[in-house]
C-alpha cells in the first residue's frame, strides 16, 4: 500500500477503533472503579421503586436537596424531585439563565418483568401459585426455570405501605416457573417459539406444605397466606392495591475470561440511568447552562402515566425550576438540548441476519448513537435533524468520548422506541443515544464495561456542552 493511499484513506474514510484500542490505561482503570459502582447499583434497583429509592440516596450523599415549590435557586444549586417513589428528576443549577435552555439526560429505571395480577393467589393440585402479567417486551420462555424474586409494595386500606422481599436475601427462599419436560415435549416443539409458552401458564410456584387436616381444601393456599400474613400483616384482599413484582435473583457479575463485560438484570436502561445520573453527581464545576437528569419509568410500556416520561410531572418540575428564575418555560424547552440516553441493540454474530452490519452498534466501540428508532419506516420515532445529530458528534469528538452510529437492527426486521419522541415533542432537540446490549430484554443481559464508561463520560461532557 503506497504512502499516499494510506494518508487519503485515512484523511476521507471513516475509521473508528476498538475502544481497548484508544482508551488509556488510566482511563481503563477508571472504568473497572465505574463499573464496580455500577454492578452496585443494579443490585441495589431491581424495580423502578427500589431504582428511584438508591437514585435517592446516591443524590442526597452528593449535596442534593430535595426540591421544595417556590425555593430561590441559584447557580450551582443542586436538587431533585422524587415522582411518587418510581421516577427521579435532578437539576445542578447553571450559569447562564433557564432561558438559555437546558441540556437534559434522559433515561428510564423500569425495565421488563412479570407483574402479580390483582388476584394472584391460587391453589391448584396441592400446589400454591401466584398469577402474573408480564411488564414490557419479553421473550416468555426465558423467564421460566430460573430462580425469581418478589419485590415491590403493599398498600393497605389504612394509607401504609409495606415493602416487599421475598427471595433477595441469601437466607431467604426463591420463586420459580416451571416449564414441560422434554420427554412430554413432542408437542410444545412443534409451535413457534411466542406461542410455546403461553403468558397464562407464568405462574410462580410458591409452596407446597398443606395446613389442617385431610379434609380440609385449600390448604395450601392458606398455609402461603399465613405465611405473608405473620410476615407483612396483610390479607389476601391487600394484593388488589399492590405492585409487586418478580425479577431474576441474580446479582451483576462479570462476564468472560477477560472479564470485560458485564451480566444482569435491567441492565436496559439502567445502564443509561445511572450514567446519567453519575455524570451529574460528579460534575466538579457549576456548569454554563443547568444540567437535568430525569430517571423516567414505564417506558418499557408506552411512557404513559404518572411516572411516565409523557406525564406532565416533567413539565412541571421544569416549570418551578424557570419559575425561580422568572423564564418562560417553553422559550427554555425550546431552547434546550436532551439526550436520550437509552440503550441499543449490540451486534450478536449468532443472529447476524437480524443487523445489517454497516449501521449496527457493535460491543466495545462505545455510545451508540440513533439518529431514529421506529418501526415500518421510521413510523413512531422523531428521528432526529441532521443538526442536533452534528452538535452532538462534535460534544462526544471534543470530549474524546468513543461513539458509533447505529439503527436498531435491519430494516424492516422489527423495531423499538424510547422517549425521545415525548422529548421532540416539547419541541426540545432530542437525540437517542445509549449503550449497545446483548440480548436486551432477557433476565440477564450484557453489557460491555468500556461501553457503560464512554457512557458516563459521554454524559459529562452533555451537561457540561452549551
Ligand atoms: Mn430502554
Ligand atoms: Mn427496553
């Protein structure tokens, strides 16, 4: 290869690297100390409740106050509001005035899992069950045979609230959902793999030692819910108002030989969340215009609700921040920049098929970037302007931050969303980007560490952009 054809490729094409292979050893053992804090905090925010409640505390060890309505703010202040236990919105007060627009991070803290239903509790065949409904996209059959924990909350009549744990601690027992026998399988292989296990049939197994006597009925069921009486004081009728909710017990661990990746529950879109909030945790400096990190729930259902990123609980929070310094709140949203800060699909060479390989986001290359998400021709995304996307190549460039641009698979080959659109919506510039995942949406996904760590510092240098 001649000088001069190597100097012109390298001065016209595209060339992005490995992150191992750019990244300082300095800035490598920086991630390892990231990412320890980060399996810290997964372990710690199985449910969007639990998730908000470590948000919390992490904000409040910061210097983080809770907002109070009608609260002077000026720069370098540093609040948060909590929406209701399951949504957290953060604000370090700039330099520059509300009007000047914001720069926001934008992530969501509920992640898919199996739902009790209203009436859960059951007895079939001498066996105790509860009843769920699966919580955003996933694949049925992977949820079954492995160990699961109940978490989430009572509320009773009186106005109380009691948390839920049961099968967290190392000490206490695990639920499980059983699943056919190959040698009774014959059947059950010949359907497609959606239809194979049927949402009806995810039912946790909770016991299987009776009460009373022979003649009695019910037995089972009765012995389980004394069981949840002596230990939370409730009865059958309290499972109506709760939210209680199985995930995989199973804490984040590294992945591989190399130890570069990282295995766990949720890690979409917590992986993005506490990127996020991290980088605002950190920022050493008042930044030139307020940073907002916004911790949404129920994206993995439509955004919709209270806690949802559609809610007007943003809105507001926004509102009170502009109202302290006298700004009108739809010059400031208009004027501001988001991130939608939610995860992609990784490349995964056993379903090459699935990604088209110029425009997938690949493990280890850092921040994907999507320019849209969507389904059937962009349908459903608010695909962001060629500008916003040039503003936010030249932050991640400035900052040194490794980032890739990807779609979320072949055309036509499915799709997805995020809140971006609900962003756009308030006519704030809005760009999705997020680290790429593998098996997104599995009771365990993965993550490469590099990935979370160009997260976080892609992150910083978005607060601290103008
Ligand atoms: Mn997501
Ligand atoms: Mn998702």
């Amino acid at each position: 290869m001649s000088e001069g054809f190597k100097e012109l490729k390298k001065q016209l094409l595209s060339g992005r690297k490995n992150g191992y292979d750019r990244l300082s050893p300095e800035a490598l053992a920086g991630m390892e100390a990231y990412c320890a804090d980060y399996k810290a905090y997964l372990d710690a925010g199985k449910t969007e409740r639990l998730c908000a409640g470590e948000t919390v505390r992490l904000a409040e060890a910061a210097g983080y106050r809770p907002y109070v309505r009608g609260m002077a703010l000026r720069a370098g202040d540093r609040v948060y509001v909590c929406n209701r236990g399951k949504a957290v919105m953060l604000a370090h007060i700039g330099r520059r005035g509300l009007e000047e627009g914001v720069q926001i991070a934008a992530a969501h803290i509920d992640a898919p899992r199996l739902d009790l239903k209203p009436n859960p509790l059951y007895e079939e065949s001498e066996m105790a069950f509860f009843k769920t409904h699966y919580y955003g996209g996933i694949r049925k059959y992977q949820w079954v045979t492995i160990p699961l924990e109940l978490r989430g909350v009572i509320a009773r009549k009186d106005g109380t609230v009691v948390p839920v744990s049961i099968g967290a601690d190392p000490e206490d027992p695990r639920l499980v959902i059983t699943d056919l026998l190959p040698h009774l399988g014959m059947e059950q292989n010949k359907k497609p793999l959606g239809e194979a296990v049927p949402a009806e049939t995810l039912n946790l197994l909770l016991g299987s030692r009776p009460l009373g006597d022979e003649e009695d009925s019910g037995r089972v069921k009765l012995a389980v819910m004394r069981l949840l009486h002596e230990k939370y004081g409730i009865t059958e009728d309290d499972f109506i108002s709760a939210e209680l909710e199985a995930v995989p017990a199973v804490n984040a661990c590294d992945i591989g030989l190399d130890r570069s990746l990282i295995g766990a529950y949720g890690h979409d879109d917590r992986v993005c969340a506490y990127a996020a909030l991290r980088a605002l945790l950190d920022l050493a400096e008042t930044p030139e215009k307020t940073a907002v990190c916004v911790l949404a729930d129920k994206e993995e259902i439509g955004s919709d609700g209270v806690t949802g990123m559609q809610s007007a609980a943003f809105d507001t929070f926004m509102e009170d921040l502009c109202a302290s310094q006298g700004a009108a709140l739809r010059v400031c949203l208009e004027q501001s920049f988001c991130l939608s800060a939610d995860v992609t699909a990784a490349y995964d060479p056993d379903y090459g098929e699935v990604y088209e390989k110029r425009n997938a986001a690949y493990v280890n290359y850092g921040v994907g970037l999507c320019k849209y998400t969507g389904a059937r021709g962009k349908s459903g995304a608010s695909d962001a302007d060629a500008e916003t996307v040039a503003y936010v190549r030249r932050i991640l460039d400035d900052a040194g931050v490794g980032w890739q641009m990807a779609e979320l698979g072949k055309v036509d080959a499915g799709g997805g969303g995020t809140v971006a659109a609900y962003m756009a919506n308030r006519n704030i510039a809005t760009l999705d980007a997020g680290v790429p995942v593998l098996s997104m949406h599995a009771p365990f996904e993965v993550v490469a560490k590099l990935d979370c760590y160009e997260m976080y510092r892609g992150m910083k240098a978005v607060y601290q952009a103008v």
